[in-house]
C-alpha cells in the first residue's frame, strides 16, 4: 500500500509567524482549477495527504512547519470575500529553521539550553 502524499503550501512571512504561535487551525486556497486539481479526486471528493507542510519562502533553509492532514473541507466556505477549499490542519508535528531553532523544534516558542 502507498503513503498519501505531503501537501506543500507556501505562506508569507507574517502568516508563519501567527502559524508558529498557534493562532492558525486552518489554511484557505482560493477555488481555481489549480488547486481543485491538487486538493481533489476527480470525483470531488477530498484527497488525503500524509501531513501538511508549510514553508515561509522557497529557499531551502526557509521556515517550514509541519502539521499533521486535517482534513479537507467537502463544501467550499467563503473567506475573505472568494470562494475557497478550507485546510484543517492537526497537531503540530515540528518547526524548522524559524526563531532560535536552526534545525528542528516540537513546538513553536521553545528555545534551547
């Protein structure tokens, strides 16, 4: 049997900073036919993913913090004014290279000895 897949969204860098503090359960894509494609079957229904990973950039050292797939919203909900798939993130998993922590942290804020 194959894994799901990771499912890689790109933030901005006031975004991540609200993403590590916790105040973020949920990430928003507006319904365009690219995401439609990434985020469905082509019956519609919501794909699955093995965790979500968000990343502040695209470099390879930029912050990134991985979630735990929450799920994906069947109906689309309207969020700042379009029509968007809503993302349920779960737990988080770890931060990288965000803050005080090059490498990798279990919870955001923790700061080493």
């Amino acid at each position: 049997m194959s894994q799901d897949p990771v499912l890689l969204l790109r933030i901005c860098g006031k975004g991540f900073a609200k993403l590590a503090a916790g105040q973020i359960k949920a990430k928003y894509r507006e319904a365009k036919p690219y995401w439609q494609k990434r985020l469905l079957k082509p019956d519609g229904q919501p794909r699955s993913f093995s965790a979500v990973h968000i990343r502040n950039g695209y470099r390879a050292d930029a912050p990134l913090a991985v979630f735990a797939f929450g799920g994906i919203s069947a109906q689309l909900q309207e969020h700042e004014g379009k029509p968007c798939y809503r993302i349920d993130l779960g737990p988080l998993i770890e931060i990288r290279h965000y803050g005080d922590n090059s490498e990798s942290s279990g919870q955001p804020g923790e700061k080493g000895a």
